[in-house]
C-alpha cells in the first residue's frame, strides 16, 4: 500500500524514543449492490454503494529496539451524513513478539483464514466465513471495527520462524453484547501453505441466548499449480458447525474464486437457518486489474435463499 508520509522523524529528547512518523492511508470502492432480500421488504433491489476509509497510523521505535504504534480509522458509507471514527489501537513489539490493545481482532481471527474465498466489491454476504452460521453467530467473533467501539481486546503475538501464537481477551466482548471472549490461536507457515487453528472461551452468541459459548476454529491455504485453494471449519457449542471450500485462479489480470459452505444445526433452529436444520451457501466473483485499481463484482446465494450480486471499482492509497 501507498503512504503518503504526514510528519517525519520527531525527535523525542527523553525516555530513550527514538524517531516517530505519521502516515495516511486509505481504501475507496464505489459501484451497484442488488439483494433480493429488500424486494419483501419494499425496498429498491438495487442501489448505489460507496465507501471512502482513512488510515491514520503513528509509528516510532526507541533506542532498544522496540516498535510502537497506533491506529485510528475514518470511515464513509453511502447514506452516511458524516464520517465515521473507529475506536484507536495501540500496540508495541519486535521481530518476535506483540502486544495490540484496543480496537483489533481477537486471536482467532488473527490467524485463522477465516475471510479467504471472499468475493465481490463488498464480500457479500460473507457467507465464506467459517464463524457466520446462520443468523445466529453473525460476526460472533473479536473483529476490528471499521467505525464505532469494538471493545478492548488485548492480544499478544508471538513469530519465530514459520510457527505463530496469539492469546487475546476481551472484556466487553463482541459487538453486539457486553460478553467476554478469550482466545488462543496458532498457525504455521511452510512454503505456498498455511495452517491454523483456535478456540475461543465464552464467544457470546447474543442472537440466540444470553449464553455465551466456546467456539473451535481451523484454516489451511495455499497453491496448487496455478490454482489457489483453501478450507475451513468452525464449531460453535450447541449451535452449529460449518464447513467452507473455496478456490481461485488467474486469467493474465483477471482472477476468478468461487466458494460453497454448508451449516449443520445441532439441534434444528439452533442457528437459525430454518427448519431443514442444514443449508448450503456458495457464491463465485472477480476481480480485474486496472493499473492502480481493480474491477470487482460477484454473486452469491446465502442461508436464507436470497441471492446477493455486486459490481464495482475499488482501489487503495
């Protein structure tokens, strides 16, 4: 990603801080969403989406060797009167070793290819994400939020060679309820694949009960050939499992993936995905390069039958 450097080299005269730097960066997507799920509701099927965020990161390091730094993010939707701020981040470490407190993913999330398959300008309805069964577990998960609070996650990460550990806790748990999660995630890295796994103590699952419930995640990715292909599994405790498969591969400029995920209940209604107590979900996209930009779009059909499609430009600075 392009930055655009802010301020540069800020001499600190005490503490041992060494120089410090502001950068900007961002994303911007704009095009047509269509989700056949307004239509009962009497809405327009179709409408205009729009998205402009704004990166502002400080970083610096000291005469030790540590790192520091922080995040804070503005966000812009269509509809939106006026922009968004995230809640900020701040973290500090080394080659080996960090420690992220404030708005960021929780463990699990940081190591498990829980967002690989997705497809689209705007991913849809992220049916290709493991942790999202249903109604009932959607975006259950420690997340970095885009716009708003997301609760104060503590992570530390560990990397020594191709082998990764991250611990989190969360004291105000997910978005949606005050809910605690903690969580333990380890993955590793050997050639063109990687492998990862977590579980997750008291992932709140608001949606169904008040009761929160562990969650057991696992990934593994990589190539084939020209082929890119990836699976993943999560189980959430009494609610549901969900298994997803997804592949992609590259024309010149042009990469096409697809994927399918299938939800078993473990009672019928538990994740709320309707009386047959399973459901496939699947979608296939693309994107294009335009030099600097890319042209995306996708359809996919999701747990409720409704079928979701998107075209568009997005693009990074």
């Amino acid at each position: 990603m392009k930055k655009v450097l802010f301020a540069t080299t800020a001499l600190i005269a005490t503490g041992g801080m060494a120089a410090a730097d502001v950068t900007l960066s961002g994303s911007g997507r704009f095009g047509i969403v269509y989700n056949s799920a307004l239509d009962g509701a009497g809405q327009s099927k179709t409408k205009i989406e729009k998205r402009m965020t704004i990166n502002v990161d400080g970083t610096g390091s000291t005469d030790t060797g540590l790192d520091f730094g922080g995040r804070i993010r503005l966000r812009s939707d269509e509809g939106d009167a006026a922009s968004s701020a995230a809640s900020a981040n701040v973290w500090m470490g080394n080659d080996m070793f960090r420690i992220t407190v404030g708005n960021t993913e929780g463990a699990l999330v940081n190591r498990i290819g829980y967002f690989q398959g997705s497809i689209g300008l705007t991913g849809l309805h992220w049916a290709n994400v493991s942790f999202n069964m249903g109604s009932a577990s959607r975006f259950i998960l420690n997340t970095y939020s885009s716009r708003g609070n997301a609760g104060d996650v503590v992570r530390l990460d560990f990397n020594v060679g191709g082998f990764g550990v991250s611990l989190s806790s969360d004291s105000t748990g997910d978005h949606l309820s005050n809910g605690s999660e903690d969580g333990i995630a380890i993955s590793y890295n050997f050639g063109d694949w990687n492998v990862a796994a977590g579980f997750a103590k008291n992932a709140n699952n608001s949606a169904v009960s008040a009761t929160e419930r562990d969650m057991f995640s696992l990934s593994a990715a990589g190539n084939i050939g020209d082929f890119g292909v990836g699976i993943q599994y999560s189980d959430l405790e009494d609610v549901a499992s969900k298994v997803v498969l997804n592949g992609e591969y590259d024309f010149g400029q042009t990469t096409v993936a697809a994927f399918v995920a299938h939800t078993d209940e473990d009672t019928v209604g538990s994740a709320g995905i309707g009386a047959a107590g399973e459901e496939t979900e699947y979608g296939i996209g693309f994107t294009h390069s335009l030099g600097g930009a890319v042209l995306a779009g996708g359809i996919s059909r999701n747990y409720t039958d409704e079928t979701m499609a998107d075209l568009g430009v997005r693009f990074n600075f």
